[in-house]
C-alpha cells in the first residue's frame, strides 16, 4: 500500500510549492511556476493539503485518486483550493499568511476492505461510499480527535458522507476503502 517515502528535501520543496502558491495566488491573483528537477516529485500520486492557523484547522482539500498530474503539480493545485475553496471556512485574507502553518499529506492508491475491524487506527486513511455518497477522512484524524474506532467510522458516515452512522457495518451496497499517508508539516521538516 505504501508508496516510496518521500525525503526530506522532497518534503520540504512540496511545503515551499504549497506555501508559495498560497502566497502568490492571495496576493496577486496568479498561480506560480515551478521548475521542478525532483524525479520523485513528478510522479502521478495524490495528496491533501491542510491549512491551520493558531493551530486551528483553517482549510483542507484534496485529490483522493491519482490523475495525470505530477505530485507536486497536485499539491499546488489543492493549496489553492484549501486557501479558497473550502466550504467550511472563508477564503484566506492577505492579513493570515504570516500566521498559517502548512499541512500535506502524500496519499497511497485507496484499497477496498471487506471488514472494517481490520482498519488501524492512525495508519489508515478512510473512505466510505453509498451510491453517489461519499466520506473520506486522512488517517490523522483518528489521532487527532481521539476517537475509538467506531467512533471514527460513524462521524466518518454522517458527519462526511451524510450516511446513517452505522452503515460501515452494513455489508452490500457500502465501501469501505483505505489508504495510508505521508504526512509532514513545516515544523516537521525544521
């Protein structure tokens, strides 16, 4: 399930693309160029970006399945939409860029599980689909919040998918899917 690991420099260049973009687009309205050598950095992966701010979760979006972008390409891509597109909080003012710290998580291909008990806590990323419904939480959430693992799968089935928050136990038309991540912020890499 694991994808290589990405090192130090790859983490720490992602952050810089992450922030940059953030910066330029907030600014000026303009996303910006990179120049990216990095093999490791064009591979077709997916990946979250999460922005906090007073250690507050301040927006997060991301591309669950890898599509024709490079990683790094995905990961300006997603800073810009968690900076401006995520429903739950308005778009980052000029004034918040000093104080924002940078969040990314490089996502491996979701697999499906036909158990749901077989899911680790803190290592598994979720997701959970009902006909056009869908929840995906990224493994740090488990970690974060404190939840056992039923508690994680049903604020997973309501809370994101707007499902019944048992259905992960139901067997039939409900998928369960899981993924691992790489997660690294800047006080991370420091």
């Amino acid at each position: 399930m694991n994808s290589e690991s990405l090192n130090k420099n790859q983490k720490k260049e992602l952050l810089e693309i992450a922030k940059k973009t953030v910066e330029s687009y907030v600014r000026e309205g303009k996303i910006p160029e990179f120049k990216i050598k990095d093999e490791r950095l064009k591979r077709k992966e997916s990946a979250f970006v999460t922005l906090h701010r007073d250690g507050q979760l301040r927006g997060c979006i991301g591309q669950i399945i890898p599509t024709d972008k490079p990683l790094w390409e995905v990961v300006r891509d997603m800073a810009i939409a968690a900076a401006s597109e995520d429903y739950r909080f308005n778009s980052i003012a000029e004034s918040e860029l000093d104080k924002l710290d940078y969040e990314i998580s490089v996502l491996s291909v979701p697999e499906e599980i036909d158990n749901w008990q077989n899911i680790k806590l803190g290592e598994h990323g979720v997701i959970v689909e009902k006909g056009k419904r869908s929840g995906v939480f990224l493994p740090q959430v488990a970690t974060e919040t404190g939840w056992n693992l039923e508690e994680f799968l049903s604020q997973l089935c309501s809370q994101k998918a707007g499902l019944p928050s048992d259905c992960y136990k139901k067997t039939g038309d409900v998928k369960l899917k899981v993924f691992t991540a790489q997660v690294f912020s800047e006080k991370d890499i420091k």
